[in-house]
C-alpha cells in the first residue's frame, strides 16, 4: 500500500496559516486532506516532542477534508488517524500538519523517521513555510524560531505582499533565498494558492528529484558588479572569472542571521569511506545545529547519481538515475545554525578521491 504523503505547514505568529488552511479545507478541490492542527503550548518542544495530554477531535468537512486537532504526541494522532482510515470509518489520501506559530518544525520532521508505525504508514512530503511580508524582517531578527523555520522549508510564500512596497517584499525575498537557497519562494495573497504548490512536492523523497531543486544554485552570494554578463537564472558562470563554489558573507541591514546556508561543489569525485567517516563525526558533533543538508553526489566507482539529505542527525542517501551527457559533479547545500562553514568545506575537500 502506498505511503501517505505528509505536509508540515510552518509559519511565525500571524505569517496566515490558518487563512491557508481555511482555504484548504472550504475550497472544492476534490482531493481527501486530513489536516492536523498541533496545540504544542509553550514549552520547549526540542527535546519533548510534542508530549502534552492526548485529546483528539475529527471533524469532516463536506469537501472530503477532515479536520482534526490535536494536544498530545503526534505519533500517536497519526496512527490513530490510520487506525480510523483503515477501519473504513474515514477517508484522506493526504495529511497536512499545522503547527504553532512559535514551534520549531524539527521535531515534527524527526516524527517520520524516528517512529516505526509511523515510517510505515506515511512519507513526509515537504516543510512550507509562511513568512508574513510585513512583520517578517523583525521576526527573523527577534526570534530564532522564524529563522529555524524558514532553515526547514521546502517551500516558502510570503503572505500579505500587499500590505508592503514591492521594495520592502525584495528585500525579504533576498533575504530569505540567502538563509535557504533550496526552497523556492512565491508570493501569496489572503491564503489563496494552487494545492499543486503546497501539496506533493517530494522536498523529502530521496528519489523522486535526481537533481537539486532549481532554485538551489542561483544565488552565488558575491557582488555582481565586474562580473560582465547578466545574472538572470540559467546562467553559465564559465566567463565569471570567479570560483562559485563558497558563498560569501553578506549583510541584511545590520544583522547577521543565526541561520545561514552554503554550497559545496566539486568536479572531484568522493571517495566513499571518507565521506562516509566524516558525515558521521560532523553529524555527531554539530547535528542538532544541522537543519537540514542535501546534495547529488559524485562517487568514485559509481555510475550513479547518489542523492544525500538530512535533518538533524538523520541522514539518507539513495541511488539516482546514471551520469548522463552533463558534467559529473557534487552540489551539497547546508543549512544550520552558526554552523563551521570552513571547517566543513575544508573536511569536505579531504574527502574527495
């Protein structure tokens, strides 16, 4: 039977989740969602996930939609979601996972690799994040939680673009690519948006992507000013006359962001047991600062693509489709919390073959 897939909808306070979700559960769209919505209090939920007393209430909608909030493990809402489902006494074919607005959305992640039941039943699809355009840039200034959650996303909108100056959207837009380049951004008005761009987007299905998203190398982070050619998307940097392969450090007006990303790139192939040995000792020591990692990789001795990602201490990788015409070449990208960027680029330079 087909895993089901799972949707974590993340936002700071006021980012427009629940508008989203309003308009998830009341559109006709057809589709079976059962929707989650997480009351985790106020306690620190890194350690504890989510443990609170378990009390549940399912509504169904009219569309097809169920409704179910929660205050207690969502391990054991999810299996008593499938124990319902499986009894014929609901139906979905999809779940979707709101959580508070001042949670870091790791826990919920870990969820789907850490319980066995759960890990059978569904997939964890994607983190989209909501940022709110208007109160975002003091958010991500004032509270780590905004940062962690824009560090796990997928998929990020930027709610309320009309409240603010175009200006003012760019400049967070900017902002937000620096500190995840792998999650493309789109702006939303009052919570409408295609199911298409919230639901199946294979952010966290190894194999379904045999590249990294599109978005995820566009941003070379160095200033542009003698490059000499247009740095529209789809660009070669072969005339730049500058290594691409380390992003640089940039400024947001006056504040450096606790959650920061780089790239990894290298036309050298790894050798397998150095890499290996190293992920384990740098996810030992740095894991929970780890948010989330993915790369394709170039091994020596493979003819396949080996496609890598992670969260925190958990990491997968996969074999991917074989090297075609294009160029054999490693992307990783990082994204974590004061994270050693030389260090890691340094031990990562060691591992190659």
């Amino acid at each position: 039977m087909a895993l089901i897939p799972v949707t974590i909808l993340t936002g700071f306070l006021g980012s427009g989740k629940t508008t989203l979700l309003k308009h998830i559960l009341t559109e006709e769209h057809g589709k079976k969602i059962a929707v989650i919505e997480n009351e985790f209090g106020e306690e620190n939920i890194d350690n504890d996930i989510l443990v609170q007393d378990n009390q549940e209430n399912i509504v169904q909608m009219s569309n097809g939609c169920i409704c179910c909030t929660i205050r207690g493990d969502l391990v054991d809402a999810l299996n008593e979601l499938w124990e319902q489902r499986k009894d014929k006494k609901i139906s979905f074919d999809r779940v979707v996972i709101e959580t508070t607005g001042v949670a870091n959305p790791g826990p919920v992640a870990q969820t789907f690799f850490m319980d066995d039941d759960v890990a059978d039943h569904y997939v964890l699809d994607a983190v989209v994040t909501l940022v709110d355009a208007k109160h975002g840039q003091q958010q991500l200034n004032e509270h780590e939680e905004a940062q962690r959650q824009v560090g796990f996303a997928d998929q990020i909108f930027i709610t309320k673009t009309d409240l603010v100056a175009p200006a003012e959207v760019d400049a967070l837009r900017n902002r937000l690519m620096h500190m995840n380049p792998r999650a493309p951004i789109a702006g939303i008005s009052k919570g409408v948006v295609p199911l298409n761009a919230v639901l199946d987007l294979k952010g966290f299905n190894l194999n379904a992507k045999l590249d990294i998203d599109p978005h995820f190398l566009e941003q070379d982070d160095h200033n542009h000013e003698h490059c000499g050619h247009d740095h529209s998307h789809d660009h070669d940097h072969s005339t730049c006359g500058h290594d691409h392969s380390h992003d640089h450090h940039h400024g947001h007006a006056g504040h450096t962001d606790r959650i920061q990303s780089f790239v990894f790139r290298s036309d050298k192939p790894f050798d397998h047991k150095k890499l290996e040995d190293f992920l384990g000792g740098i996810l030992e020591v740095f894991g929970e600062k780890m948010l989330r990692y993915k790369g394709v990789l170039y091994v020596k001795g493979s003819a396949r693509k080996v496609v890598f990602q992670g969260v925190h201490q958990m990491m997968g990788s996969d074999l991917a489709g074989p090297w075609g015409a294009e160029p054999k070449q490693t992307r990783m990208v990082f994204i974590g919390i004061d994270l050693p960027k030389d260090t890691l680029l340094a031990g990562l330079e060691g591992c190659l073959a």
